[in-house]
C-alpha cells in the first residue's frame, strides 16, 4: 500500500459518534438489527487487498474529536456505575453506501472511561449482537471472574454487570475490547474498542501540561462502504485495513502554542498493525508505559515502536513557531508474514500538529514521576515458545498454525499453574519468522532483557508493561506476581494469531 493509494480512497472523515439503537441522526449512524456472521472466507491466500477504487478523497484536517466521556450514574462518592452496549450501528461513509460497524454505545472508539485509583468500578453490559462476546479491562488488575475471559461469554441477547475495585497504585492508560474466542479479531476490527483511564489523585505531572488522549485504529473499506471479512492472508499475517484513524477521524489536526508541552496518552488498538511513531521536527518525552508512569522521564525520543495493544505517554513540547506544522507519522516496520504487510513499507500520517500564534511559557517536569519497586529475585521461572508453520484446519483456510508450546488453545485445558504472590521469572521466545506482542492478563510485568542474534540488552529502565513485542526469533525475559486467585489468559495479541489458538490459561493457585 504505497501513500499514493492510501491519501485516496474517500469516507466522510470523523467516525466518532454513531447513531444509537432504534434512531437516526438524520444522515449519521443508525442500529442496525442483528444477522448471522458468515465464515471466514476460503479463497486462495492473497495479500491483504489494496484500497478500493478511488472514488472520493478521505475528509482530511478536521480539528480533532475529543473521545466522548461514558457518563457515571452513581451518586455515591468512589464509585463508578455504567452501561455499555454492543450494538450494530450504520453510517454512509463512501457517497451513496452505508457502512456497518460493530460498536459500544454506537461510537467508534467507544466511550472514554474515565476514573480513579480507589473507585469501584460496576458496568452492565448488554450484548444486542448476533455473536457472543465479553468485555475485557486490558492490563487492569481486576479478579479473574471480572475480566472477560473467552471462558465466560455473554450470549447475544443477554447482559451481566462486571464490578471491581481499583487498587492504589493501579493508575495508567488502559483499554477494553470484547474477548470471545475466535470472534474477537472481528468485533476489534468493526469497531469495539475503548480507551480507560486510571487517575491518580496525586498524579505529580503539573496540570499546566494540557492532555490529549489518541487512539490509533485501522479501518478497511471496500468500494461498496462495507467492511469486508478477513481474507485468508488476514488470518495468516494480522489484517491491517486501509486507512489509519486517530479517534475515528482521518488525518485530524491538533493545534499547539510555541512553547507549550502536551502530555499525550496513545493507544495502539488495531489488530495487528505496528506503529512507528515519529514526529517530524520534533522529539518526544516518555513518561509511562502500559500501567503507569517511569520513574523519570526519557527524553530525546525520534520515534517510539508501539505493537498492537500497547499504550505510552509522552510530552511534546513545541520547539517550532507559527506559522509552522508537523506530522505524527508511523514509519516503515518489517513485522515479517507471508506476502506484502502493509506496515513493512509504508509511511502513513496520522495527525498534523498545527502551531497557533500564541506563545505559552515552558512548564518543567518533574525529575521524579513514580516510585517503581523492582519485583526482586524471582522464586521460579516459566519458559513459553511460540511458533506458526503450515497446519491444517484453523479459520485461515488450512493455511497457518499458531501455537504456544505446541498447542492451540483449549479452554477446558490448564496449561500452566502459578502460585499467589509469588515472583516468577517468564522466559519468551519467539521461534517463528513473524513478531508477536504478548499479552498476560490480570497484572503488570517488568521486562528484564531481551536477546536476539546471541546478543542480550537488559532493558534500559523500569517499567510497568502487560504487553510486549518479541520480535521474530527473539527472546523476551519478564518478571511477574499474581496476586488474585483464579485462571488467566495469556496470548499474543495480533488478534488473528488469539483468534486462530495462540494462547493459553494460566491457574493461579493459593
């Protein structure tokens, strides 16, 4: 997909906010009744489809969508009450065509969920989709029965309500997305996804430093406005659509006064696309990772690897003066795959930084953000292998096989047992040809090293992270504690790969 094709392909700009269930927004989104889902499509393997035929150019430099708040309805002080509903909603996108998305609440994102270290959390959810599903609090530390596992699905038609308590020291940029098995690649990819916030209520960054919340997503569109299924080299490979959104808008603009610094929060929620971000004429800050903030900044930052499901925060600060501009890009990234992946070879803006002509007074940072301990010497280790190669059945046509220590996933099947509030050493190695993010449910890990080509770096600072790439053929060391009883799920986080069996259940045990 080269820059050319991509700048294109036409859709009427912002996704943000769709129409609900049983109305119209007189031209918006519309509900959409419940279908049947077809089969993954059995083809002849092809690369991932270039854009459509060109048919109206994308609506590009819309000022950017501040993501739409969930709103509480509790009264009662530290407590957060909710509901969110997975439902199908409509939108004419391509001139003449209507696109169908599967949502919450009818937004692509979905709502922001935006609460404090401490709150209790309780969110109904309703399931009015044709498939089953679950809602899945990505990286937060809730109790196993809580986090919507593919072993606890809500049937289409039925609701439940997940309700935790949020402990101090929890406070990040998470995220939720359904996690039924084998539908989660898809309900991600139409449009189920939504950024959580944990606060803290002595968050030391000052509040001169204004926030701006990104979530990247990709989108693919066919000439019709439909959003087509995954072709059997989606299955193989991680599908990666034709546009990059930033909250549901393409190409939005986001304005910046010489001087000022912005702490940005930025998601990776597509399947299986990597971002390689840089801005141009500028460099970044990192302030925190996955569950929370460093200890202390790293500055100097040209570009930043984000694998889907990961979340950083970095300070930008305006080093140019009106009437300049600059562009958040991702770069070119060899994720390895069969066939052409889109993020190998292509640069894709995702945002232009747009500076004003009022100029705003430097806010220093603080040299200290958070007190990290390290975990200390582990009392036992773990040791998972990953790897594809050619298999048959699996949702990709027989193609691929996607396996953790030689198996596909089995929800009846434990594959490996920890104990409670033990530090425990994982070991990850990578033996395929393909990179793949892994996710572990229910805490926060500490990255120790990483080792590819005979040669090991010990990762350069302390951080909170639930989701690491390892690159192909690497090895990942990790130390880790469990501190709720009960099964967890681990898996790599290119949703194809989950969706096809590359992941398994851990039992934390008393």
């Amino acid at each position: 997909m080269d820059r050319r094709r991509f700048i294109v392909l036409g859709t009427a700009g912002s996704v943000a906010v769709l129409t609900g269930c049983g109305g119209s927004d007189g031209g918006g989104m519309a509900a959409m009744p419940p279908t049947g889902t077809a089969p993954p499509p059995a083809d002849p393997p092809v690369s991932n489809p270039p854009p459509a035929t060109p048919v109206t150019p994308l609506t590009v430099g819309q000022p950017l969508n501040d993501l739409v708040r969930l709103a509480n309805t509790s009264t009662t002080p530290n407590e957060f009450a909710a509901t969110l509903v997975a439902q199908r909603a409509s939108k004419a996108m391509l001139p003449g065509t209507s696109t169908e998305f599967w949502t919450y609440n009818s937004m692509v994102p979905g709502p922001l969920i935006d609460v404090f270290e401490g709150d209790t959390v309780r969110i109904r959810l309703e399931n009015q989709l044709s498939q089953e599903t679950t809602v899945h609090w990505h990286g937060l530390p809730v109790p196993p029965a809580q986090d919507g596992n593919p072993m606890d699905p809500i049937a289409p038609g039925a609701s439940r309500i997940y309700e935790f308590t949020l402990p101090v020291g929890s406070a990040g940029t998470y995220w939720y997305h359904p996690h039924p098995h084998e539908f989660t690649a898809e309900q991600v990819f139409r449009g189920m996804a939504g950024l959580l916030i944990v606060r803290s209520r002595t968050d030391p960054m000052p509040s001169a430093i204004e926030e701006t919340l990104l979530v990247i997503s990709d989108l693919r569109l066919a000439a019709d406005g439909t959003i087509p299924a995954n072709t059997p080299m989606d299955w193989q490979n991680g599908r990666e659509g034709n546009y990059v959104l930033v909250n549901g808008q393409y190409q939005p603009v986001l304005t910046i006064n010489p001087g000022q610094s912005q702490r940005w929060r930025i998601l990776n929620a597509t399947n299986a696309r990597y971002l390689r971000l840089a801005l141009t004429g500028h460099t970044m800050t990192l302030i925190g990772t996955d569950g929370g903030l460093l200890r202390s900044p790293v500055p100097g930052l040209d570009e930043i690897l984000l694998a889907p499901a990961e979340r950083v925060e970095v300070i930008v600060t305006a080093s140019l003066s009106s009437p300049a501009s600059a562009v958040l890009r991702t770069l070119p990234y060899n994720r390895g795959g069969m066939g052409m992946v889109g993020s190998s070879s292509t640069t894709i803006p995702l945002l232009t930084l747009t500076y004003t002509s009022a100029v705003t007074a430097a806010v220093a940072l603080p040299s200290a953000l958070n007190s990290i301990a390290d975990l200390g010497v582990p009392t036992t280790t773990k040791r998972l292998v990953f790897s594809s190669g050619m298999g048959m059945g699996g949702m990709g046509g027989g193609m691929m096989s996607f396996l953790i220590d030689g198996k596909s996933f089995d929800p009846a099947r434990i594959d490996l047992t920890s104990r409670v509030n033990e530090v425990e050493q994982w070991t990850i190695e990578n033996r395929s040809s393909m990179d793949h993010p892994f996710h572990l449910h229910g805490t926060q890990f500490q990255v120790v090293s990483r080792t590819r080509s005979g040669v090991t770096a010990t990762e350069p600072y302390l951080a909170w992270r639930d989701t690491v790439n390892v690159a192909a053929f690497e090895t990942v060391v990790l130390n880790v504690v469990q501190h709720q009883l009960g099964k967890r799920m681990y898996h790599c986080h290119i949703l194809e790969h989950e969706s096809q069996g590359m992941m398994g259940v851990l039992d934390v045990v008393a």
